[in-house]
C-alpha cells in the first residue's frame, strides 16, 4: 500500500472565469433566455428654439442558452477505504474537481470559439479578417507585435468593449501561438505588473491594450504544424446558465457498504451572447489557420 500520494499535472480554468454568469431554476433541455439591448436606433444632435425634441428607440433581442447535464463518478470499495494509507474520498475528490474542471472549461471554450468573426496571421507581416466564421487563407507566423495591434484595432473599430476597466481586450492563447509574441522584442516588459493581486488565472502578460492568457486544454498548438490558436475578445462574450452549480455528490452505499462512489455533478449550459450574422455585432476574435 503506497504512503505516497501524486496527481497528475492539470491546466487551469482558463476560459470560465471571463463568462458572463447569469443564475436560476430550469431543468435539463429547457432553453434560458437573455437579453440583448441594441444601440438607439436614431442619434440625437442640435436643436432649434422651435424644434421639438426627436424621439427614438432601440430593439431587445433575446439570445437563448441550452440547459445540460454534466458528470462523471469514480467508484470505490469499502475495503480501499479500510485499508488505504491515505483517505480515498480526498484523492477520488480531487481528480474528480480536475475533471470537472477541464470539462466545463472547454465547455465554455466551445462557444469562445464559436465565433463569427476570425483573423489568420497569414505572414508576419499581413493578415486576413473574415465575418463568416470561417478561415480561407493558412497561417505561417505565430502572433506577433504586429497582429496583436491589428486585431486590438479591429476589435476598436467595431466598437466591442474592453473587458476591465482599464481598458484591456482579453487574449486567450496556446503555447505556439504565443511563441511569436515572446520571441518579439516589443513583448520586453509586458509581463511588469503594478497591481499582480489583479491578475487573471494564466496570464502572461500585457501588451497593447491586451491581457495574455496561455491556455493548454482546449486550444490547439498545431494549427498549421505549429502556429498554435488564440481567442480574442471583449466584455459581454459568453453567457453562462447555471441552475445546479458543480458540486461532488455521494452515491448511497449499497452491497451492505462495500460499493460507495463519488461524482460531481452540473447542470447548466453557456452561449454567445452576440452572433455577427444574426446581430451585426459579435465580441469575440478567433485566431487561427485553414489548415
């Protein structure tokens, strides 16, 4: 019976902690709405002594998030937990949370890289936006100074809001696709921090209105052999519904107390809040190849 106890090495929730979380009572299957507000429909602007004032509106969209079902157990003898050196329960606890952990993290990843709006860092001195969601030219550089700055001004131009208050766009990226960015001499000094009791989980730096997240779940770090993938993006991305939050659940003892299991247990589900071909507007950049 081992004294020693070792998990394996896990990532981080690295897309989760920037979801726009919105909470209530549903069951499995049933849509949630939430609303999305547009922009007034007419700008106001000078008046004349005699003029009234112009009147205008805006429209109330609804997006919907699905509710799901998410799991897994691991199951364990009464005799382990008489025998063991250590307690069963912590060790099944933990590798279950790290489950839990990866699964709605790429859960809430899935929908981040659902996006309409793409860009392919085509050379390391061009790239390529599209608006359909898909990628027609193949990536041959890593992001680098000068795609960071084109995708943050694209970002601008559309008018998609920072995601904090100092106005930084977020970056989520995989190993490869920040390789360019560290072998640049403009990344010099964009890991200095001020304030590191405000850092996101993950993050590697700061540069040009943009906070760096390195990521190695969901990502891939071989778009186009190895050029890697990355997600930009602004507040109000994704939306997450929870009725039942995560939670590790015991199953009753059956077999007179011999078969025991623990499970985790979450019922809810995540959405886009913005689509650009249904809304003329979406807050997420994806970053990647055609290949």
């Amino acid at each position: 019976l081992s004294k020693e106890l070792r998990h394996a090495a896990q990532p981080l929730m690295k897309f989760r902690q920037f979801v726009e979380v919105k909470s209530g009572g549903a069951n499995r299957g049933e849509k949630v709405l939430f609303d999305k507000i547009s922009n007034i429909t007419t700008a106001g602007g000078t008046l004349t002594e005699t003029d009234t004032i112009p009147s205008a509106n805006f429209t109330i969209k609804q997006g919907t998030a699905t509710i799901t079902e998410y799991g897994n157990s691991i199951p364990y003898t009464g005799k382990l937990e008489d025998l063991s050196e250590f307690d069963p329960e912590n060790a099944i606890q933990k590798v279950l949370r790290n489950d839990m952990a990866k699964v709605l993290d790429s859960a809430a990843a899935a929908q981040f890289a659902a996006g309409d709006l793409t860009y392919c860092c085509s050379t390391s001195t061009f790239g390529d936006f599209t608006t359909n969601g898909t990628f027609t030219l193949v990536a041959t550089s890593n992001l680098n100074d000068y795609h960071v700055k084109n995708c943050v001004d694209y970002l601008r131009k559309l008018n998609v809001p920072a995601y904090d208050s100092d106005g930084n766009y977020i970056c989520i990226a995989s190993v490869n696709a920040l390789r360019g960015l560290r072998d640049d001499s403009n990344w010099i000094g964009a890991a200095e921090y001020g304030d590191p009791e405000r850092l996101f989980k993950g993050e590697v730096g700061r540069y040009y209105s943009c906070r760096f997240i390195e990521e190695t779940n969901y990502l891939s770090n071989a778009k186009n052999t190895y050029y890697g993938e990355a997600i930009m993006f602004g507040a109000d991305a994704i939306m997450e519904v929870v009725a039942v939050p995560e939670e590790i659940r015991a199953k009753v003892p059956s077999d007179f107390g011999r078969s025991k299991a623990l499970a985790w247990y979450y019922l809810g589900g995540f959405a886009r809040i913005w689509d650009y071909s249904t809304d003329g507007e979406e807050h997420v950049l994806r970053i990647g190849s055609a290949s």
